[in-house]
C-alpha cells in the first residue's frame, strides 16, 4: 500500500479506524481535489475491504457527510471503508460560479459539463465514474470494481445516477431525499442552461428517473428515504421516481418518513440502515 | 409545557425525537444566549425524562457537540433529553474578547469572571449552574434536579467542576479530554489574569482537581476518556486529576486511548460508552 498519490491532509482515529483526508491532482477536473477516506480496522491491517462511496449535496464539501450523518460508526462496525469526494472542483474560475448556491462551487451534480466555459474543469462526472474509484483502488486496501454509492440531495441524485449506469462495479446503491428527477426541477432546469448550454437530452446520462425509463436498471434493491416535510420536496419528485422504478421493473425500497425534513438530522436518523443495505450487499 | 420564555429558532426531527435551537434572554449573562435542546420521543408525549448537559470547548457554539458526538441517537434510545448550551456571551463587547480563541467570545470555561470589565456579561459559571437549568425545568418536559453533564475539552473541565460541586443535582458526571488542572494550564493562567483580575484564588470553584483537593466528591463514578495523541495532553494534565481522585477517594474511571487526538473524531468514537454511564445513573 503506498498513498504517493495523494497527500495526508489530516488523520484522526475513530471508531477503531481512521479518518484520512486527502487532497490529490485530479485529470479530470484539472484541478486539485480533496477527498476523505475512512479505512476500518482491517483495512489499516492491510486486507481489502469494499468501499461506499458517499455523495454530499448542494453547498457541501467532502466533510459534510461524514461531520453530519453518523456513518463513520457503522462503517467501522461492519469493516466498510468510506469515501467522501468534494461536490464540485474548486478554484475552477469560470463566471458565475460563486453566484448561486445551485450552480458552481459546491453543485457539481456529479455530471461533465459541455457548454464551453464549464467544460474543462466542471467534470465531477467522469472523475467519481472513473479517476476517483481506480486511484483509490490502486493506493489503499480497498476491493475491486466492488463498490456501495449513498448520498444525500445531490448527492442522491448523483448516487442513483452512477450506479444505475454501471450496476457491474457499484453494487449496491442508496439515497436520502435525492433530487430523483432533476431534469424537471428549478436547479436541473438551471444546469440544463449553464453546464449543457441548452441541451436537455444531455440529462439522459445522470437524470435517475430517466435512466430508469430508458431501461438502465440495477440487480440491487434501491434505498431511498425521503422525508415528508423536506422543505424541498417539490424539487425532489420522489413520486417520479418510483414510477419510473415500477415502470423498469427496478426494485425499489422507497420510505416516506412523516415529520422529517431535508437536513442531515434525518438522514443521521436512518443512516444504520443505509451501511446495512450496504454491508449486507457487499459482503 | 410552555415555551414562551424561549424562541424557537429551528426545530428538526430527528432519530424519533425533536431538537429544537432555542434564544432567550438570559438573565446572568444580561444578553440572549442561544441553547439546543434534543427531546426524545416520550418527552414529546409529555413525560418528564432527565437530561445530559453537553458542554462544548474553545471555539465552538451550541450546535458543535450535537452535530459532530453522535450523541443524539444514543440520548434518543436511552430516552433521556441532551441540552447544548453555548460556549460563552455573545455580543458582550468587551475589549479584547474577540482576539485569542482561549479568551473571550467562544471561551466562557464555564465560569464567572470577577474582574471588572468581564464580570458584567462572563457569567457562564452561574448561568449553567442555575439560570438554564431552571429555566429548561419550567418549560419542557424534564426530570427536576436530576441531570446529567458531559463535556469536551473546556466543557469537561466545565461537566466536572459543576457537577462536583452539587453533587446532589448533577447525578451523573462524564468528560472528554478534559482541561483537567486549568489552574495550571497556559489557558486557564490566561483566565486568571483576565478574568480573574490576576486573583488566581478563584480557581477553588472551577478547577476539577482543585475541587476534588478540597474535598468536593461525588458520590458516582466519573467517566474520563483521554486520547494519547491528543495535541493539547500537556494542558489538560488527566495524570493530576487522576492523582487528585485518588487521594479524594472520588472513584474515577480514566480510560487513555493510543491513537486517538482531541478532536470529535475521539469523543464520537466512545459516545456511546458515556451516554450509557449517564442513562444507568439517571434511570
């Protein structure tokens, strides 16, 4: 195991494993990034241990969600690692970026930009599809091609995204209260006029409901918990993607949750069961 | 159950329970102070459940040790409420009080300064030993005088000293990395000269292992945990509050950690161990 690669930032111990935070070159945002890792007991003895990936949404960065939603004590318990990833590059200098808090800094949506002055840097797509996954797995005991996705708002969107799209590699897939159809919301309709510069179709690749309509389905059960008094529950369309799920045949645990809202104070409330739809995939 | 003398500034459900973020107007501090409250599932059905008081260190706020301990899931299981009050005044508008994280705005240790420009709005030390407490016993749904308090850092120096110092209502008493010794600490002489006025004395009340020196036990069993790559060991000095209990015969379980820092990463990692302590005491 050697982490030339990247740089330790900060390391705490926690839980029996460790917290490492990382910054690194990323080739796909062309810019540097950060990224947390929390490697449990038995991966710091050196044996391979699968990871869950761990999407934070609009406004985040890569401390959010392991600060905010209790995961790092079940990780530990069932010997996951996590990895958090930044939710946009940073320092990427295009117009606009800081403006709104739904578009630029800290709203990557996890997708490539293509309208010309987002493209170059704003790639959050192709570096969790692919840079991200195949660096981690060459520098720490993480296993192969093995691979849980979670993540919350965003994060969600982006999780169900991403596994939909390659089922082969992310075995199991879950999201809190995910911008399920982004493609028909207020903050899609802005990434729709900046990052694709006007084309819709481009959401055919990280839209969850459309995946599923196009038939790009998971062996795997979906998590999804929402929470029904989620201040943004319009933007969310929970209901959209269930029928899309019924549609596909793609299985789906949706629960609606009465009294809970959009922060992280509902997702650290049913986190556990989230690492165990996780452990109990992966291992 | 009123509220009126609290704002209710957020409220979130969370792990079956409620937090609410509260302001009021505080009368020792002569300012509005701001105090979190996590009620569990049976206090919102109107049973009186006792309560921890979780006490933040240098630099944080209200929100810092429910955000990042874990400790509302282990308070929602065990039934018992978590009251977050802040660090210190704010807004007091003394000279000085914004310059050194260790002194001041986020530095209140708990305590109430005698010097004449901080004894007007530092009252800390009667504001948590009398004011809230009475206050949370009138308007929510609490066990009387029957109370629990942890803290981090400055705020187990502050769990200890009030909680040694009426044993009779504090019930139970537990810290992380506490300024164990602050009478000889870096810190704590920044506190004697400023708060204090030079008038080193004053540390009989606040000093955990000046109380327990002195003869203040409690007739429980104080949890320590301790990490051993904490950065600040040489200021929190667990070896003389450990030599003070002995001689007091205050029974002390001090739990050293290799590996662990002072950071939340540590106390999240035995929360749970010291939710459990205060949940057998106070049931």
């Amino acid at each position: 195991m050697s982490d030339t690669a990247f740089t330790v930032v900060e390391r705490h111990a926690c839980c029996g494993g460790e917290l490492r935070f990382l910054s690194h070159q990323s080739c796909e945002l062309g810019l540097p990034a950060r990224v947390n890792l929390f490697l449990p007991e038995k991966a710091l003895a050196g044996e391979a241990v699968p990871a869950i990936y761990v999407l934070a949404g609009l406004t985040c960065n890569q401390d959010t969600f392991l600060i905010k939603s209790n995961a790092v004590r079940y990780a530990a318990r069932h010997g996951l690692a996590l990895i958090a990833p930044d939710t946009s590059p940073r320092g990427a200098g295009v117009a606009g970026e800081d403006d709104a808090y739904y578009l630029g800094t800290g709203a990557g949506y996890y997708l490539d930009a293509t309208a010309p002055s987002w493209a170059q840097h704003y790639r959050m797509g192709s570096y969790l599809r692919k840079e991200l996954p195949s660096l981690m797995e060459e520098y720490f005991p993480l296993c192969r091609q093995k691979r849980g996705i979670m993540g919350h708002s965003m994060g969600g969107m982006g999780a169900l995204a991403i596994g939909l799209s390659a089922p082969q590699t992310w075995t199991t897939i879950s999201a809190f209260a995910p911008i399920a159809t982004p493609s028909q919301s207020d903050w899609g309709q802005a990434v729709t006029q900046n990052y694709f510069g006007g084309d819709v179709a481009e959401w055919a690749k990280y839209d969850p409901s459309l995946l599923l309509k196009a038939g790009k389905t998971h062996p795997g059960t979906l998590l999804v918990d929402q929470g029904m008094q989620d201040e943004f529950l319009e933007k969310l369309r929970p209901d959209l993607l269930e029928n899309a799920a019924k549609e596909a045949g793609q299985s789906l645990t949706l629960r609606r949750h009465e009294g809970y809202d959009h922060s992280y104070w509902f997702v650290q409330s049913f986190i556990q069961d989230h690492i165990q739809h996780h452990a109990a995939g992966l291992q």
